[in-house]
C-alpha cells in the first residue's frame, strides 16, 4: 500500500510541474523592452495615447503581449493627431475580454468615430467585435484575419490588413486567403521584410523567422497604413 502511495504522490508531483509549466508557457506575458515615451495609463490599467482628434483606435493586443509593448506605432499614430487606447486584457489575452472596447467607448463620449485594430489573436478578436457592433467604423489587421465564422464582406467597414512578408505565425497565405470574406476595397498593405512580433516590441517570439528590415521601418508603415484608415474614417469615406 505504501508503494502505490508513493507512486501516486510521485504522478501528482509530475502533474503539479506539467501544469505549472504550461501555465508560465502561456499565461507568462511578453514584456515591453522599451519605454512608452508618450503613453499614459488609465485608472483601469489601460493604455492610452493622447491626442486632440475626435476619430479614435482601439487596440486588442497580440496573446500574452503586454499593452506597452505596442508604443513605438501607436505613439506614431498620436503625433497624427489620433487619440489611441489599448485595454490591458485579462492574463494579456483577448479571448478573456471580448468586449473590452466596451468600456473605452463608454468612457470617451468625446470620440465620434472608431476604429478598431487588434494583432494575431487580437485582430481575429476585433473582428468579432467590429461585426457586431455598429459604433465602429473601421479595422485593422496586424499581422491577422477573421475566423472562418466572421465575413465581414458587406459590413460596410473600412480595412485594412497588414502583414509582414516573413510572418511564420500568420503567414502572408493565410492573411490573403481572408480576403474574400473582408469588404470589397479592404487595403492590403505587405511589410516587405517584416515578421510577426515586430507588430511590437516585445523581442523575439517563438515560431517567428527573423524580419530583415530594422523595427523602426516595421513601425512607421505599420503606423502609415493604420492612419490611412483612420484618415478615411473620419473623413466619412472609404
């Protein structure tokens, strides 16, 4: 009896360790390497850009990503003058806060318009979002595409989708494979030599080929292509 004791305690140890493993494998959030120079942070622990424009961006972070990791585009994006906010999600996952624009819409009446962007599995989560809610007027994709579920083809949104041309996480085929489900003049603007997590700033990530341009060039027409879209929006065309 004491042999099975020990052996049972031993598979409980093995699953304790299992378990804490791949919680820290997917639950350990990937941390900013950089400052966010012009970023403040909310009461709510979100992640805020300021700007005087009354056309705002919502941002769904990338899994595990931590919102300050996205402020080398999203700074960009204020100095065109459009305010941005990035909820900080629960345990850094969209799929655990579906409708965290919810409560930034709520809390900024003084926006008119918005449009919303989300990388990796944030964008599939804005997609979901934009589809249904009227609010908002536009989404973007970083290094992202709508689940199979999601066709947004007569949504009347303005898109664009933006990807890096060495992404292994979401590759260029899968990215344009969406388009049939995105609306008729949906941007797709390819990051020549760009990759997945230089979407961010955050370091190297697990699965991705390494971009052959600087990050710096990655986040300029990251930057320039999410502000078309916002430039488009509130001016009330496409």
């Amino acid at each position: 009896m004491k042999r099975w004791t020990k052996v049972l305690a031993w598979v409980a140890g093995v699953l304790v360790c299992l378990v804490a493993a791949a919680w820290v494998f997917l639950f350990s959030p990937l941390e900013a390497t950089g400052p966010c120079g012009r970023c403040g942070v909310a009461d709510t622990g979100d992640v805020e850009v300021a700007a005087d424009g009354t056309t705002g961006l919502i941002v769904y972070t990338g899994a595990r990503v931590v919102p300050e990791a996205y402020a080398p585009i999203t700074e960009l994006i204020g100095e065109a003058g459009f305010p941005v906010f990035i909820p900080r999600l629960t345990l850094n996952f969209a799929v655990f806060d579906a409708q965290a624009a919810d409560s930034v819409i709520r809390e900024h009446p003084e926006i008119e318009r918005w449009v919303i962007a989300g990388h990796s599995l944030g964008g599939v989560m804005a997609a979901r979002y934009a589809a249904d809610h009227a609010e908002i007027d536009g989404l973007v994709f970083w290094a992202s595409y709508p689940d199979g579920s999601i066709d947004l083809s007569e949504s009347g949104l303005v898109v664009s989708s933006i990807y890096g041309s060495r992404d292994t996480l979401s590759t260029p085929d899968e990215v344009l494979a969406s388009k049939g489900r995105l609306p008729e003049g949906t941007m797709f603007v390819v990051v020549d030599g760009g990759n997945h997590a230089q979407f961010g700033r955050y370091g190297e990530q697990r699965g991705d080929q390494p971009a052959t341009i600087p990050p710096e060039a990655q986040w300029s027409q990251v930057a320039e292509a999410t502000i078309a879209v916002l430039e488009a929006v509130a001016g009330g065309g496409s």
